[in-house]
C-alpha cells in the first residue's frame, strides 16, 4: 500500500471565490464534514466573539475622544448594574438609573431637534472604533440642517429603547441611537444605528425605528451609513413618522455595491 | 377551577394562563416577565392542574380577551368543532397519552389539526419530556408545493441563506454558489438584505430569480425583506416567489412587528396572484421565536411557549410552504443556554406540526448565549430524528451579517448521512442529474467543479 502524502480533505474547486465574501464558503470536506482547519478556525471566531461580549468600553477615553468634536458630551447609565445584569435583564438596560435621571432634569429645558445617544450594547468594540469617526461625518451634517443638539449621550450598559427616554426628556424630535450590535464571529466591531421619529419613552417600538446596521470595516461604509440616515431624516421630517412604513429608498449605495465584485451566477 | 395539591402543599392558579406560565419548562424568558413558577414544586403542581383540565376548557377561557387581540378572534373563530369531536372527551393528560398511543396514527393527527388550539398544543407540550416532543411530532406530516415537494417522510430540506453585510451581488452569489455545491437550498435560497431596502430588494430578487431560471433549479426564492416592501416589488413586478414575515401570537407584538392580519391576507393575494408556482400555491415564508412577543413588550401576561404556539394560528391562516421558528437568534435573554435552545426548539417543532404547519427550526445561538456548537449538534440530531421539515444553511455556520451561529451546508450532510435522509425529490433529482450528488446523494469523490458551473467561474479567471 502506497503511503498517502496528501491530507485525506478535500479541497474545493472553487477558491477564488473567497474574494468576494467573508463567509465562511469553499471550506472543503473531510469526508462530507468540516476539516479540521475549519473546525478549529471556528472555534478560535467563536472564542474571540465571546471574549467581545464582555470587554467594557472606556468610557472615560470615548468621552474626551468625542469632546474634541466641538459638543458637550455627558456620561448617563441604565438600571443595568453591570454586564451580567445587562445580558439578563434587557427591561434595565431601557431605562436611566436614578443618577442618571437626576442629572438630566438639572440642565436647563432646552428646546432641541436631536438628541444623539451612544450606548456600548453588545459590543464595547463597535462602539470604541466606529463612534468617533461616524460622528465626525454625522454632527457637521446635522449643523448643515441648523439642528439644535443636547449633549452627546454616552450610556453605559444601554439598550436601542433607552434613546426615547433621552429624547423624551429633551423633547427631541430625531433620535439617533448608535449602539454596539451583538458580535458575530466574523465582524466582532459591528456598530447598528437606529433611527426614531417623536420617540416617547414606553410607547415606541421597534415598529417606529429604522435600523442601520453592520457599520464595520467589511460592511457598510461611514458615508453610505451617514447618506441612509440622513435620507431617512429628510424622509421622516416631511412624512411626520419613521418605522416600518418610512422605507429607505436610497440608491446609490445600491448601485456603489454592484460595482465592488465582478463574479455573477447569471 | 385551577388548584393542584403537591407534596401537601396547595396551589391555586387562579387564572389559564397563570397555569400555564407556571406549569412551563424553565427559561429566562419567563422569569425575566415575572411569570415562572418560582420553585420546581411549583412548576409540578402547575403541570398536574393542568393534565387534569379538560381540552374543552380551551374552548370557553381565552388566554388573551377575545375583544381585545384578532389572534384569539382568529382561533376561536376558525376551530373546526367537527375535527375536535375525536379528541373533544380528553384532558390535557389524557391527550398526551393519546398522542403517544398507536391510535394517534399519521391520518388520525392530520384529521384533528384543525380542531386544535394553539394554547391545547402548548399545554400538552409542558407536560412532554423531549422524547415525547420526538415521537409524535415524528408521526405528524405536513407537506407543502411551490417549486418543490416540502416534507416528505425522510426528506429533510435545507434553506440556503447566502447573506451579505452589504446585500454584495457578487458576495452572495459565491455563497449561493457554495451552497449549490454542497447540496444545499430546496427548502428556499433566502436572503436576509442587510437594510429594508425597496431597490437593494428588488435587485437581490432578481438576482435569485435569475439564478434559479438560468440553472434550472427546482427551489423557490424569498427575499427576507419587511412584507409591505416585499408588496411594494410585486407592485413594481418584481418576481416574488415566496412572501416573508416575522410573526408573533399577540395583535399588540404583531403591531410592533407593523404587521396585522388584513396586511397578511393581502400580501398572500398578491402573491397568489402572481401564480409562480409551478406544482403548488404555498407561497408564505414565515419566521417565529419565542420570547419575541416579550421583548416588544407585548406578551399580555403569557408565557413566551404559549405566545409562540399562538403565532402558529397566524401561520397556518395563509398555508405557508415554510415555517421557520429561529430559536436561539433572540438571545440569553429570554433562552439561556442550549438546554433551553434546545427543548425551545424541539417544542416549538411539535406544537407547529401539529397545527399542520411544515416547520422547520434554525438552530442557532448568539455569541452573548452560553451555548456552543455541540448544544447545537445535539438540536439539531433530534430536530432530524422528530421529522423537521427543514433547517438552515449558512457557509460554515457563520452569518456575516445577522452576527450569529446558524446550521451549515457540513451539519445538513452530517444528518443526511446519519439517518439516510434526503433532500426534496425535484431538487435531489436535479442535484443527481448535474452530477453534485451521486446516486447515493453524497458528494462526488473527486473535488472537481461540476460542469454546469464550470462557465461562472471559468469567467472569472478570464478577466483576471
């Protein structure tokens, strides 16, 4: 019997496909099961991705990060306690703490169109790397719409619906969530902006917000995330709503992504 | 009416839904809305009470105000007295045994489905054990057409899920194409859009459309899009196959998903009327997940194992070619860990076939669950051994864009080899012919790309 020098996977024929996506494709098979490679190349994702979930963000970095933007930025807390708590009780992570509270009913009642809220969510990362420089293209832009803002709301251990307690509290029209999104094991920093006309806190839904997510370096660009929410505030401000019948109907960022890949099955 | 005595100890459950939350299974879900039973003595006491009421019963106390939520107008309105008269002298424990006894045969279960409630189904669930949620659910079949033949007796189909962070045409044709080469895609080739897009839509449904033509393949597609976006690309003409939505068993959850059922029925029309299917008229894809009611904070006091049987209701309405419940995607917060991901999952398959529903389960976790991917090999082993209809397939098990851990092209093999099953005829035919498969529908020894796809990648060297 002659020895056999090559591994007993098979490869696929297919490669040069991996060009075009970070999904997981042409993987090859030992026997009709994952190889061994791919196998352990997992569980190293899965490892990282669990890891991502429970590094905290600095907040005290971020803060004086986001402070050199020109707006006063203020640190608010959920109810949620720590990471624990907030990965099992998602009701605290809606709702300010009474600190919290306390400090925004000491500013003076101003009248404002925008409040702008970050909160670390699943992923202290997405929010470390894409926050600053997202909101160095979204606050010049809202200042173009003469756009009165509250101070930048950085919450720790908060939810998507904690951004209507906020905006309820300025009495702000937009509210602009971007919030950590659950990592995957394949883009750990995936910051999700959500996006909500008139919120009030306890009454909006998710019916009411429009999502933006997968803002990361292989996802959506910056400038495609800011084109979207921009046009779904233009859109809102005329219709008087946004949620699932507010549609993004933006297309150039459509037609940006046609042209990044040359491979076609038709 | 709802008091049991347990080890000395009484218990008055006051109302049929405070029994039921109290007689479930542990889970996160229903200690997080305050409704669990607060010890196990409880949770057993619970489940006596409710062995002991009759399926009646069901009939005269609904669980949500009948004047206050169309999904109880939608149960109570549509039970078929005449289907319920084989079953109508049963309790709840007694049902169980029934199912489990030689008279519950495939054609006795097909013929009481829609004498069924969805709170009947989930009430005799909380008092199975796995094995049981197995073996009935085994002798349930549902079986649906558009394209192809879903849910045969030892066919399991998988749904190709190409997605993309950015809806990229080329990067979601490799994954279409990988998923080809591995088998996979007779149940759907469903895409999730990374954003609520009316144009990214419409170009990922021709994309589909166009693949499917051009290849020939007997599947169906779907665009996983919001449901008045996916009207908005038949009004335009886009060739839709299958309508998708997310669904819940409350009126005031499916508001927050900015569904209801009027939306529904329209949406099923439209897609009737575009009449694309070639050998049968199911054309609704629907998704479900326990613990999606609570979340939108619309559970109306309901354990979050009622609330989902309750959206079966909803599904079967509209005679869905799939259903899919997501089971692991909603997180830690309403289902722990894999115990809990996998009896959810096991549950949800047994009340949904049992309505009639052609259910399948996307096995899967977050990576913020305490689950890995053995919880998910031991779902998804007795998800195939109960007669699933359907799971998922996504490169490697990694969606890159919904950021969780689903099934892959590798796990469906695995459990097509180990319990000899098949995919759908029409495509297992197709898979054969174009020499993907061999004549035992295993991958071909050699790793040489099948011909018919040979052009698509051969003009991809060309260029470059």
């Amino acid at each position: 019997m002659n020895p056999v020098k090559s591994s007993p996977a098979t490869q696929d024929a297919w490669q040069t496909l991996k060009q075009f996506t970070s999904a997981r494709i042409a993987l090859g098979r030992a026997g009709m099961s994952l190889p061994t490679q791919a196998c352990l190349d997992f569980q190293l994702a899965h490892a990282l991705a669990r890891d991502a979930v429970h590094i905290p963000l600095d907040f005290i970095s971020l803060s004086q990060r986001l402070g050199g933007l020109g707006h006063p930025v203020q640190t608010l807390h959920s109810q949620a306690e720590n990471q624990t708590m907030y990965l099992q009780r998602p009701d605290l992570g809606r709702l300010l703490n009474t600190e919290s509270i306390a400090d925004l009913k000491k500013q003076a009642a101003l009248a404002v169109d925008a409040v702008v809220v970050i909160a670390d969510g699943l992923s202290s990362k997405a929010i470390a790397n894409h926050a600053e420089p997202f909101l160095r293209l979204l606050l010049p832009a809202l200042q173009d719409n003469a756009y009165q803002l509250s101070p930048l709301c950085l919450i720790k251990h908060g939810r998507v619906a904690i951004g209507d307690v906020i905006a309820d509290h300025y009495k702000a029209r937009l509210c602009i969530t971007l919030i950590g999104e659950r990592p995957g094991l394949s883009s750990p920093d995936s910051m999700g902006i959500y996006f909500t006309y008139q919120a009030k806190a306890n009454l909006s839904t998710d019916a009411n917000r429009n999502c933006i997510s997968n803002i990361h370096d292989k996802g959506l660009r910056y400038e495609q995330a800011l084109k979207k929410l921009l046009f779904l505030i233009h859109e809102a401000e005329k219709l008087k709503f946004s949620g699932v019948n507010l549609k993004d109907e933006t297309t150039d960022i459509v037609l940006d992504n046609l042209e990044s890949g040359n491979f076609s099955l038709t | 009416m709802y008091k049991s005595t347990a080890n000395h100890l009484t218990y008055d459950f006051k109302t049929l839904a405070n029994l039921m939350a109290k007689a479930s299974p542990p889970r996160s879900g229903d200690y997080l809305a305050g409704l669990a039973a607060v010890n196990n003595l409880e949770r057993v006491a619970a489940q006596w009470a409710l062995a002991e009421l009759p399926l009646k019963h069901f009939l005269t106390e609904a669980v949500v105000p009948y004047e206050n939520d169309e999904v109880t107008r939608l149960i109570i309105d549509d039970h078929d007295s005449d289907a319920f008269t084989a079953i109508s002298h049963l309790t709840v424990g007694d049902f169980r045994n029934w199912l489990l006894s030689d008279q519950a045969t495939t054609a006795a279960l097909t013929a009481i489905a829609k004498g069924l409630t969805p709170e009947m189904v989930a009430a005799v669930s909380k008092i199975m054990r796995i094995q049981d949620l197995i073996l009935v659910a085994k002798k349930c079949r549902v079986i649906t057409k558009f394209r192809n033949t879903i849910g045969l007796e030892n066919r399991f189909s998988t749904r190709l899920q190409p997605n993309h962070p950015t809806d990229n045409p080329a990067g979601v044709a490799a994954s279409i194409l990988d998923g080809l080469l591995y088998g996979c895609g007779d149940a759907v080739i469903g895409i999730n859009p990374a954003s609520d897009n009316l144009e990214a839509t419409s170009r990922l449904l021709y994309l589909l459309h166009d693949v499917i033509e051009r290849y020939q393949i007997p599947t169906q597609a779907c665009v996983l899009a919001h449901v008045t976006t996916t009207l908005k690309a038949i009004e335009q003409g886009a060739p839709v196959d299958l309508v998708f939505q997310s669904i819940a068993g409350t009126q005031k959850a499916n508001d927050s998903f900015g569904i209801n059922l009027n939306l529904l029925a329209e949406a099923h029309q439209a897609a009737l009327a575009l009449g694309r299917g070639p050998i049968g008229s199911n054309c609704m894809y629907f998704e479900t997940g326990q613990g999606s009611a609570l979340s939108a904070n619309a559970h109306e006091g309901l354990d979050q194992q009622t609330c989902e049987a309750r959206a079966y209701a909803v599904a079967r309405k509209f005679k869905p070619l799939l259903v899919n419940t997501v089971v692991g995607f909603i997180g830690p917060e309403y289902l722990y860990d894999g115990k809990q991901i996998m009896r959810a999952g096991l549950e949800d398959h047994f009340c949904g076939k049992l309505l009639g529903l052609p259910m399948g389960c996307d096995i899967c976790y977050t990576n913020h669950a305490e689950a890995d991917q053995d919880d998910m090999d031991l779902l998804l082993s007795a998800f195939a051994m109960a007669g699933g209809s359907f799971i998922m397939g996504v490169p490697g098990a990694d969606d890159i864009m919904l950021n969780y851990q689903s099934t892959s092209f590798h796990d469906a093999l695995y459990i097509r080899q180990v319990l000899g099953l098949k995919p759908a005829p029409e495509f297992e035919a197709w898979l054969q012919h174009h020499q993907i498969f061999n004549e035992h529908n295993q991958l071909r020894q050699n790793s040489e790309m099948p011909a018919l796809f040979k052009p698509s990648v051969q003009r991809l060297k060309d260029i470059s």
